[in-house]
C-alpha cells in the first residue's frame, strides 16, 4: 500500500515526495489536505521541518496539526535568513533520525524543507554517510553531493561530512 501511495503522490507531481529509508520519508512543504492524506496513510511518529520561518499559512497549520498528534515529536529548526544551518543543528537532526531508526523505536519520520531538495537531500546525505545505510531511492551515497547547489554552506557543510 506505501509503494502504490507513492507512485500515487509523485504521479500528481508532489514536490520530492518519497520513501528515502524503510521508514524515513521525504518532501517538500506540503498544503494541509496533503498533509493530512500522508499522516493518515504513513501515521507519522516524528515530523522535522528544516524551513526558514513558521509564518507561512502552511507552517502554522502544520505545527497545529501534528502538536495536537504527536506533541514533541514535532520539531521545526529555524534557520532564519540565508538558509544557514550549523553543525551542532545538524548534529541534533541527525541525532534524531538515528533515533528513529533503531529497532526499538521504528518511528515512521517525515523530514521535509520548503522544497524538499536542498536542506533535506543535505541532510539525509549526511546521516546516509554517517551510518553507512543503503538508500531505498536512486539518490545514493555516490551522489551525496548532486542536486546541491554548487555554490554556498550546502556544499561546505556535505564536504566536511564527507572529508573529515
């Protein structure tokens, strides 16, 4: 039912929608009634939002939905103007999926920015590398750096990862 939910959702053009690790999925901003639909077939148990502000329409109503579901597993990392994320953020976002993944735990995450590419494929490449897992999308360890902007902290950031 996940996989046909899937080719569902990208077939109808939903932005960086996709399962990333077997329980760990991936997006952009999604409007409520998507959000809505994906919650009530994926039920998410952590939801981490790497967007610039909590003033959009679309924030808010996501905040409101989730607190009321899932209370502190809902965590936004502002980053304020520019994007920029520091390494102790990503440490904790990386942190947190590591959490989710253990067995124990198993928690079903959406991870997701604005558009769902560049600060979530940054951060999930990062956590791939960290813990060496095998990635469910095309998108692979090989390709950590592709699809992130040439220029900026992106890059600097994915290269330290990777490097050190």
């Amino acid at each position: 039912m996940v996989k046909n939910f899937i080719r569902w959702c990208v077939a109808r053009g939903w932005k960086n929608f996709g399962q990333a690790y077997e329980t760990v999925y991936r997006s952009g901003q999604m409007g409520p009634l998507r959000l809505i639909l994906t919650n009530w077939i994926l039920k998410f148990d952590l939801v981490i939002a790497l967007n610039q502000d909590e003033s959009s329409y679309k924030e808010r109503f996501e905040k409101q939905y989730f607190e009321k579901r899932i209370k502190d597993r809902y965590i936004h990392f502002n980053f304020g103007a520019g994007g920029n994320m520091y390494p102790t953020e990503c440490d904790q976002v990386l942190s947190l999926l590591e959490t989710s993944a253990k067995e124990q735990n198993q928690w079903c995450v959406l991870l997701h920015c604005a558009g769902g590419k560049d600060r979530t494929g940054g951060v999930l490449g990062m956590w791939f590398m960290r813990t060496e897992r095998v990635l469910i999308s095309e998108w692979d360890g090989q390709n950590a750096l592709h699809g992130v902007p040439a220029e900026g902290w992106w890059r600097a950031v994915l290269r330290e990862y990777l490097y050190c």
